[in-house]
C-alpha cells in the first residue's frame, strides 16, 4: 500500500488515491476545504422587468399548444439552449389598457388608465418600484429605471421608461449605456462640504415650492385639490431620495474592470451593453430591482431594415414586412438569450449565478398590431420557485396580466396583495 505523506490538511482525492480497496468514502466534514469558513449568506432575490415595444408574428413566435417546450417555434428558437429555463405563458391580458398605441402605459401598474368617462387620465405605481421599496431599501438605489434613447415611441406609449411613480407620474429613467455606466461606477469630484451644500439647496428649494403649494390648498376646486395632493406625493418621494443620497453620499460606488462605454452606441448594440451593465448593477449590489423600456425603431435600423416599427407591426398582407417582423422576432430572442447567457457566467460571492437567484419578465402589452389581448409573457429564472421549460395556457381567457405581476412579487418575498386589475394569482406558474 502506497503510504501518505503527512500533512495538516487532508484532500480527500489524495486519501481515496491512496488505498488499493474499491471503497466509497463516505463524506466526512473534516474533508471539506469549505467546513472551516464561515457560511456565507444567501444572495438577495433580484427583479428585471423588460419591455420590448411591440409585439410579435402570430404564426411564426407564439406556442400553440400547452406543455413541455420540447420544440419551441421559429421567433422562440434563438432560445433552445435556455428552453429549461423559461417559461412563456398565454391568456393573459393587461385589462386595464384599451388604446393599442398607449403601449407600456400601464404594463407595470395594470391601473385602468383611461377611467370613467369625463375624467383625466391617471396611473398608479409600478410593480418595479412597488418592489423597490421593499427589495432595494439597504441598497444605493431602491430600483433602477431605465430608458433609450430614440425619440420614436416604438410602441410603448405615454411615459419616459416602464415606471410610474406613487402619485401616478412618469419616472423619467436613465437613458442609455453612457449615463447609466456614470450613475453605476461615475467617481464624483466633490468634497464633502460641496455635496452638503448641494443636497441643502435642494431640500431648500423643496421647502419653498412645497410652502407655496400648499397656501393654494385652500383655494381650488376639488379636481385642482387631487392634482395638488399628486403633487405633494412626488414631492414627498423626492425628499426621500435626498434622505437616500445623504446616507450613501460617504460610501464609494464599487469599482469594475468594464471601460465606460462610448457615445453613439444604438440599437441591439444598446440594448447588449445595457443587459452588461444591469448584470454588473445586481451583482454590485447597488440594487435589486431594474425596469428596462427598450428601443425599438434602432434596433430594426441595426439590422438594416428601413422599417417605422408601427408599420411593421401591422405585416398582414405583405409578404416582405411578414418577412422583415419574423426577423426582428429572432433578433429580440436572440438578445434574451445573450442576457440570459450573461446572468449566467456573473458569479455571486458563494459560487452560485446572477440567474439561480433572478427573476427575469421579458414581453409586451401587444401582441401584434392593435391586438391588446393575450399578450406575450416570458418568464425565466426564479431559482426553482417557478415553473420552467413549459408553454402554459391559462384556463380563464383574459387573466389580468396583473396577476402575473402579484405571482411574481410575491415569490421574491414582497409583500402585496394585489395590483392594478389583478384578482389573484397565476397557480400554474409555481412548482
């Protein structure tokens, strides 16, 4: 028998090496190089919300009949390597939307948008920011809202990004790699005493607009009263960003080896460097939840194509736009499936992936042209909590999607109870 040398730490290849016995060790503690460390905690449960403006080619994208994604169809098949991975669900439909050009309106608040006759248009949260609050408050940033760049609407409607703040208002977001990078890693000059004055004359000016308001209070119709009391919500969230930028105002943002990107940068190139960057914000911590609106027009102008993505959206009847909106199906799959690669090989602390502990909401508030109902939702990750690798048909026509969106919080630990139009929750969806 080969004899070992001694040694203060045992490898357990070297110990079954040694022996000329076809035994199985069994697994001993003291044989674990990790047993003696302290064990490290768990990684927190990170939200991305994605939305791609308009919708996709009937006949060629959408799954036609429920269970395993075995075979997945031509728009879905840049995404075989995933196809465990996701799940795409069908039936589901954001009742609160009736205007097919209002877009990502209210993809996230699922609010009925347009109201009772005779009165204004208003919103309500999001379900990003809804989740901000309570997934992002021991982070740098509660949720980080993201915007393109492109004048062109592609799609989404009304508002600047996917969110919509408390009192019903468009949060504007960041727009675009450059400024996101900035916001993410940017090392600012100031000093101490010039950040205090900064975030002092802005809580000032706060005061001021926030005093004078509210001498009108007394003074408006009952209308004017409910805009001012709107108002008073986005001032009272503004102040508790200031609160928020004061504590982190001495902590450093991290560091990362990844070069500032450079201007002028569109399309799926964009959109690719931006799936870097949201990668890079979870696993730096600086928050847990993101919302991404996503250009649309530049990435059809990327792929050569010379298509107003609303004329492209509405293909029926011509051969060459059919042609043209089955190759930006394939495009957009084809980024998911680089996003889904990308929060893959990032790494936690313990070992594990981004992905084992994200879940990712990927899809539209249209399904093709003006069709509002049944729109496409594709869900990957979950760590297990969800159902994957399946096309689920949902048994009741026209589920509100927020149902979708109270399922989704609630398995990462935010407490809701419902959201928008929702009336429960998506059973199908859960292991």
């Amino acid at each position: 028998m080969t004899k070992m040398k001694p040694s203060s730490s045992i490898n357990r290849r070297n110990f079954l090496a040694s022996g000329s016995a076809l035994l199985a060790l069994p697994w001993l503690e003291s044989l674990n190089p990790l047993s003696a460390a302290p064990a490290l905690p768990k990684p927190p449960t990170r939200m991305i919300f994605c939305g791609v403006g308009y919708g996709f080619t009937e006949k060629t994208f959408y799954p036609t009949e429920a269970g395993a994604l075995d075979e997945l169809t031509e728009g879905l098949s840049p995404l075989q390597r995933h196809k465990k991975d996701f799940s795409i669900i069908k039936n589901l439909t954001n009742t609160g939307a009736t205007d097919p050009h209002g877009g990502s309106t209210s993809y996230l608040t699922c609010a009925n948008v347009t109201g009772t006759p005779g009165k204004r248009f208003h919103n309500s949260i999001s379900c990003d920011l809804l989740a901000g609050k309570q997934l992002g408050r021991n982070q740098r940033y509660d949720s980080l809202v993201l915007a393109s760049k492109e004048e062109n609407a592609g799609g989404h409607g009304k508002g600047m990004s996917l969110a919509w703040n408390e009192a019903g208002k468009p949060v504007a977001g960041t727009r675009g790699p450059v400024e996101l990078y900035a916001r993410l890693f940017g090392q600012s000059d100031e000093t101490p005493e010039e950040r205090e004055a900064r975030l002092n004359k802005k809580k000032s000016i706060l005061d001021v607009v926030l005093s004078d308001a509210k001498s009108l209070n007394g003074k408006v119709s009952p209308l004017d009263r409910d805009k001012l009391d709107e108002y008073f919500q986005s001032i009272r969230e503004v102040e508790l960003g200031l609160v928020k930028d004061a504590q982190w105002a001495e902590k450093p943002k991290p560091r990362t080896d990844r070069k500032a990107p450079e201007e002028g940068i569109e399309g799926e190139a964009e959109i690719l460097l931006t799936y870097e960057l949201i990668a890079l914000a979870l696993q730096t911590r600086q928050t847990s939840v993101v919302s991404y609106r996503q250009p649309v027009a530049s990435v059809i102008k990327s792929m050569g194509m010379n298509y107003d993505p609303h004329a492209l959206s509405h293909y029926g009847g011509s051969p060459t736009r059919t042609e043209a909106n089955r190759l930006r199906d394939k495009k957009c799959t084809e980024m998911l499936g680089k996003f889904i690669d990308i929060l893959k090989r990032t790494k936690e602390a313990d070992g594990s992936s981004l992905f084992d502990h994200t879940i990712l909401s990927w899809g539209t508030n249209l399904r093709h042209g003006h069709m509002i109902r049944d729109v496409p939702a594709i869900v990957a990750g979950g760590g297990g909590r969800l159902k994957m690798g399946q096309s689920i048909v949902l048994p009741e026509e026209d589920t509100p999607l927020g149902n979708l969106w109270v399922t989704l919080l609630r398995e990462a630990g935010v407490q809701v109870d419902s959201l928008g139009s929702s009336t429960g929750i998506i059973p199908e969806l859960l292991t």
